[in-house]
C-alpha cells in the first residue's frame, strides 16, 4: 500500500484547533484506501519562537522537504506581544516555506455552496478559482528603510516581477481554465500605474493565450475586480494575479463565498520537486482562539486539494462531497464546536448515506 509522509504543522491560535480536525477528516476518508498517511507534526510559530528563538531552521526545512506534503493551520501570534516584535514569524515561517519549496502556484477556489448564506443577496452560481502568484511580487522583502525613526525616513518595498516567474504562473493559470468547462481566464492586475509589471503581466498573458485558443481572456483592473466580486461574482471563472492583489482578493472571494473559514488553498510546486503546502486562506484568528469557535471547513477543504494533488480523486471528491452536504443543512442546526463540525463530516464520510 501507498504511504503518505506528511508534515502537519498546526501553529498559532486556531491552527491547531482547525487542524486537528482535518487530520481527523484525512484520516477517515483514507481509512478504506489502499493509503497509508503518516504524519509527523512540527512545532513551528509563535510558541516555537518564543521558547528557542527559531523561526524555521534549516533542520526543520530539511527534515519537512522529506516529506509529500504539507498540512498548515495558521501561523501569527497574538498581536502586540512586545516578545514577538522582532520575530516576523509570517515571513520567515509561512513565507520561508513558500520560497524555499518554490511554492510559486497559491491556488485559491471561491465557490458559494448550495445552502451557504453569502453576504450578497443575489450572487447566482458562484464557482471561481485565483491563481494567485507565490514567490514574487512585493512579497520577496526586496525593499529597505533609510533615516528610520526621523521625519525624513524613506521606506521602500520592491515589486519583483520575472518573466521566468511570470510565466510559469501563467501558464499554470491557462492550463488550469483550459481544463475548466467555461475556459475563461482574467488576468487582474493595475497595468495603468503599475506599468513595468504590468505590461510584462500582460505580454506573458498575450503570449501565452496564443497557445490556448480555446480560452477566452479577459482584463481587469484590480480595483474594479473587487467591484465585480461583489457585483458580478458569476463573471469569474479562473483568475490570474500577481502575489499581493491575490492575497487581498482572496480574503474578499472568502467573504463573499460564505465565510473566511470556509476557504481553502494550496501552495503548490507544480514539478513535484518539492512538497506542496495546502491551509486555509485565513490567519490565526486570536480573537476566537482556543474556544472552539474556529470553523475548520476551511482546513477540512484544504485536506481535499491535498488529495487532489496528491493524485487521490476519489478520496478527495468524498471530503468535497461531505463538506457541501454538511454545509447545505447547515442553516437549520445550531451552532457547533470546532470539533462538532469536524466529528459531522467524519461521520458522512463513514456513513451510509455518502457511500
Ligand atoms: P484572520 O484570518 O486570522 O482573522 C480575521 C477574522 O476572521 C477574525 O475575526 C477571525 O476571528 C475570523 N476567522 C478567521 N478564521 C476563522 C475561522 N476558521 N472560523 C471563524 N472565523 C474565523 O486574519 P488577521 O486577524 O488579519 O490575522 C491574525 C494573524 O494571523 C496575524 O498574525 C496574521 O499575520 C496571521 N495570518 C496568518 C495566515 C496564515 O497562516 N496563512 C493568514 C492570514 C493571517
Ligand atoms: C495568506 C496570509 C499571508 C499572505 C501572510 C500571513 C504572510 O495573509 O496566506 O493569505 O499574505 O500570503
Ligand atoms: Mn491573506
């Protein structure tokens, strides 16, 4: 049989809550496979810090590379902890992972499940997938401060843009809209102010969709992307964009779609070299933290891209499958645990009724 190495790495505030039940979840839907997943966990975020001083080790990062992939809670400790002023544990933990492990696919599906209240009063059959770059943009840390702490302080943060980074991520984006029944990509991006990456955006688009005739490309403005996430939310198909416009329209996608707990991501290296990363879009939420009050939704669909990815369809369909019938009878329960959501899917999962 199969095995599966994994490296769990809950981290801050309801990464653990929400990760322990997507393990839970992986679990289950495993359980009749021809799988085994074994899971080693890794102590890694604001705790870690605060009792070693490591951030993320080399031994670490050489010790999680062997495995097939990655499962990741959230990672952020409670904010204005004056002990984690320098630490920067975003950075040097969540993004140290995606640029080390090339990371360079984030791969963020918005859809608005049946039964699911979205804020939008109309929003019609919402199912929208951002392609959202992982290594490059304005999140590199190219950037520097001089004269800091004095009136004359200059502060800049350097957008990189590479036509090797670009494309790749690109290309991905058409291969994934080629796949999908509308085949309708939007590149979103601000070509208008930002004219050195964007024309380069755009150019690698404009190539490439020469090779994809069969998919149909748009643009937008990413200012007048958010108009239509909430206006024109159907318009979407597959969406492409640079790392900082994906992260903010993918918080807003998570909104509109229900929920910040229901969304789920991968961070993915497309040529297997090194393993994927899949969590939920959200944080570590300090403010519900250790209630379980956390939805895990959003970590339980995460266990399903990682299915995905890994090759396991059938399993991965099933956890989609147990998601959207719990969500669909949602309305009509009363409010659950973390872990009463998580014990719901699990018993779809073995339950008759899905089988
Ligand atoms: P957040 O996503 O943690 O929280 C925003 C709001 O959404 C909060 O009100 C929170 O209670 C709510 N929320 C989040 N997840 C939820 C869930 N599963 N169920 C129900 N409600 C949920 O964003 P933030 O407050 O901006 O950030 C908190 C910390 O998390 C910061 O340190 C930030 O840097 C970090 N962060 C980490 C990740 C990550 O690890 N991938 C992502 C985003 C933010
Ligand atoms: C996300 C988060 C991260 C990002 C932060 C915590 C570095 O907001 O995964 O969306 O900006 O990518
Ligand atoms: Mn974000």
């Amino acid at each position: 049989s199969r095995i599966i190495k994994l490296a769990v790495i809950p981290g801050d505030g309801i990464g653990p809550e929400v990760v322990a039940e997507a393990v839970k979840v992986l679990g289950a839907v495993t359980a009749r496979d021809e799988v085994t997943i074994e899971t080693s966990t890794f102590q890694l975020g604001a705790a870690r810090f605060l009792e070693t001083g490591d951030v993320l080790t080399d031994a670490d990062l050489a010790s999680i590379q062997q495995h097939d992939a990655i499962l990741l809670g959230a990672v952020g400790g409670v904010p204005g902890d004056p002990r984690l002023k320098d630490a920067n544990i975003e950075r040097g933990l969540l993004l140290g992972l995606r640029f080390a492990l090339d990371h360079y696919v984030n791969l963020r599906p918005c859809t608005i499940y049946p039964g699911v209240t979205s804020p939008l009063a109309a929003p019609g059959v919402v199912d929208f997938v951002v392609v959202r770059e992982g290594t490059e943009g304005p999140y590199v840390g190219n950037g520097g401060a001089i004269r800091r702490g004095t009136q004359q302080e200059v502060a800049n943060e350097v957008s990189v843009n590479t036509a090797y980074g670009v494309e790749r991520v690109v290309r991905y984006a058409f291969e994934v809209a080629q796949g999908r029944e509308r085949k309708h990509l939007t590149l979103v991006h601000k070509t208008n102010v930002l004219v050195f990456a964007g024309s380069l955006w755009q150019r690698i688009v404009n190539e490439v969709a020469a090779e994809y005739p069969q998919v149909a490309v748009d643009y937008l403005h990413v200012d007048a992307a958010t108009i239509f996430f909430v206006t024109n939310p159907t318009r979407f198909d597959v969406i492409v964009t640079d790392n900082l416009f994906g992260d903010i329209l993918t918080d807003l996608a998570a909104a509109i779609s229900g929920g910040i707990g229901l969304a789920a991501s991968g961070n993915i290296n497309p040529t297997g070299r090194f393993p994927s990363m899949f969590e939920p879009v959200h944080g570590s939420a300090p403010d519900i933290a250790g209630q379980q009050l956390a939805d895990p939704t959003a970590a339980i669909l995460s266990v399903a891209l990682l299915l995905d990815h890994l090759g396991l369809t059938d399993a991965a369909a099933r956890v989609n499958e147990a998601v959207a019938h719990d969500l669909a009878r949602r309305t009509i329960s009363v409010r659950r645990s973390t872990a009463g959501v998580g014990d719901a899917i699990v018993t779809l999962l073995t339950d008759k009724v899905l089988k």
